[in-house]
C-alpha cells in the first residue's frame, strides 16, 4: 500500500446473503457502511435461497479473487463447502450466524451471532398473557439459526412459565411473508386454541400480520425478530405485538468490522462469535421509534446500491 492511500486500498469485500429480501439489503447496506471512508471496492451477492446458487456464488467470488467474503448461509453444509474453497484460495471467511461448533468452523476467520435475548421473548410471553398454546414460525430448517432459536424457546418456556405454554405446533416460513403467511393459516387450522404466533424474523412478521388482519383475527398476540421499516407501523397499529428488536444493517456492519479486523490486524481468528447489538427490552409500539433511532435499520445512502445485487 501507498503511503498516505487509504486501508484496504485496491482490495475487494465481497457480502453474499442467502436470499434476496428486504432485511438482506438492509444488511448489506451496513456492510458498505463498514467500509466507509476505506479503499476497499464492493461487491454484493445473493444465494436466492438455494444451496446450489449459494456454492456457485462462492466459485464466482474466488474467481473474481476478492480479498475477503462476509456471509449469511443459506445452508450449513454448502456454506461450509463453500468456505473451504475459499480458504484453499487464501480467502478470509466471516460467517453471519455461529451458534457453537459445526462444520464451516475449520474454514471461516470470525462470525456473528445474534441471538442473544430469544430466551427474553418466551419471559415477556409469560408475562404478558395466559396460559395458552403457542405457535412457531420458524425460518430455514438446516441454516443453524433456526434449530438454536427453537431449542432456546423451549428451554425459556419451560424456566419461565412452568409448561403452562405448550409450542403444540411450527412450519417453516422461509424469510418469506407469502410461505409464512400460508404457514400460520395452516397452524391456526389445526391449532383453533392457539393464541401465540413467534416467527423468527420480520418479513415473516409482515405476512402474518397481514393474514390477521385481513381476517380480523385480534385474540392472537405475535412477536417476531429485528425490524424493516415496512414492520414499525404494523407494529404500531398492533397487529404484530413485540419484536427482539435488532437493526439488520448493524447485523452486516458487525460482520464486516470483524473481517476487517482480520485483514487489518495480523490475521487472528474470532470463532468465539460477536454479538450484534441486541434492544435490551423485548420493543412494542411503546418504545419502537426509541429502539429504530439508536439503532437504524438500513443506511439509506447505501440503498441504492444494494437494490442492484444480483
């Protein structure tokens, strides 16, 4: 590097997310804010849900011989698969999600999880309504994400309520506000007592509040992850009740200022995960616009950038 040229001058940061959605673009809206004010180039790609794409996308990015890859698995195992390739090539990998040993470990230089306060969710169930059936909704079975989360609610409904809540039914929603909106009709179907619906993330929140609606369904409280802008009046006209409330453009900043950290400053490992920046309440309308202020859910200058991710 030149002296006096900016960090990271003629390298590339590469992001690749497993889908293409809203809270996907919000990510990678914090991963270019990480490299603000660097001389690291950009490039974004998505996995459109499918582990095929997701390893192709890998191939494509060790072609292109970027300097570094932050993702968001689609799968663990082509993501893992994916990872190895790109440490053969000399690549540094920083994984989106880590919940404890499993098989990108040996390939990847750092990760971030954000789970922290699932069992916070189960807790404010308790202590906000009766004893009743609950209902999940969760993302994408085999991503890592959803299995932790899963067994963290169990375990939390247990300490805190006692096996007075039963989770007595799930489906996957898939990151999709269409398959989760199918999945809660379903579950409702089949579970008419349930009056607790918990999904894993607020695209999925925004279908299910829709169905509510639309069938005037108010006796079911909902609570979700994160945040979109799209989810904070839903949440404000009560229709999606309570939020573990994360902004996804931290999610990708934090992943990338942990690569960046690896580049920068002698190649050491963080496998022992960061954690995201987690509200240290469970938000409802009361204090949503509090929450999105400290924490904003995409920056907007980046956007438009984002849009164009292929």
């Amino acid at each position: 590097m030149r002296q006096g040229s900016p960090v990271g001058s003629g390298k590339v940061i590469a992001s690749m997310t497993n889908g293409f959605n809203i809270y996907t673009r919000y990510l990678s809206s914090g991963v270019q804010k990480g490299l603000e004010g660097t001389g690291y180039g950009y490039i974004g790609r998505q996995n459109g849900f499918d582990s095929g794409r997701e390893l192709a996308n890998f191939e494509e990015l060790i072609e292109l011989g970027v300097d570094g890859i932050v993702i968001m698995p689609h799968k663990l195992e082509s993501a893992a698969r994916g990872a190895e390739l790109a440490a053969k090539a000399g690549i540094p990998v920083v994984s989106l999600l880590r919940f404890g040993p499993g098989p990108m470990d040996e390939h990847i230089v750092g990760s971030v999880r954000q789970d922290a306060r699932v069992a916070d969710i189960a807790e404010w169930v308790t202590a906000n309504t009766e004893p009743c059936e609950v209902l999940l909704v969760p993302s994408v079975l085999g991503q890592g994400f959803s299995e932790t989360y899963t067994k963290t609610l169990e375990d939390a409904f247990e300490r805190f309520g006692g096996g007075r809540w039963k989770i007595v039914g799930a489906a996957e929603g898939h990151y999709d506000r269409f398959r989760a909106r199918a999945a809660v009709e379903g579950l409702l179907r089949e579970h008419p007592g349930a009056k607790v619906v918990i999904d894993y993330a607020a695209e999925m929140a925004i279908g299910i509040a829709q169905y509510l609606k639309a069938n005037d369904i108010q006796d079911v409280v909902t609570i979700t992850s994160d945040c979109t802008e799209e989810m904070i009046p839903w949440v404000k006209d009560g229709w999606i009740t309570a939020s573990r409330y994360y902004s996804p453009a931290w999610h990708g900043l934090t992943g990338v200022q942990v690569l960046r950290d690896y580049l920068e400053n002698g190649g050491k490992k963080q496998l022992e995960a960061v954690e995201v920046p987690v509200a240290d309440v469970i938000v409802t309308k009361e204090n949503i616009d509090e929450w999105t202020a400290k924490q904003p859910v995409c920056y907007e200058e980046y956007f438009a950038n984002v849009v164009r991710i292929p």
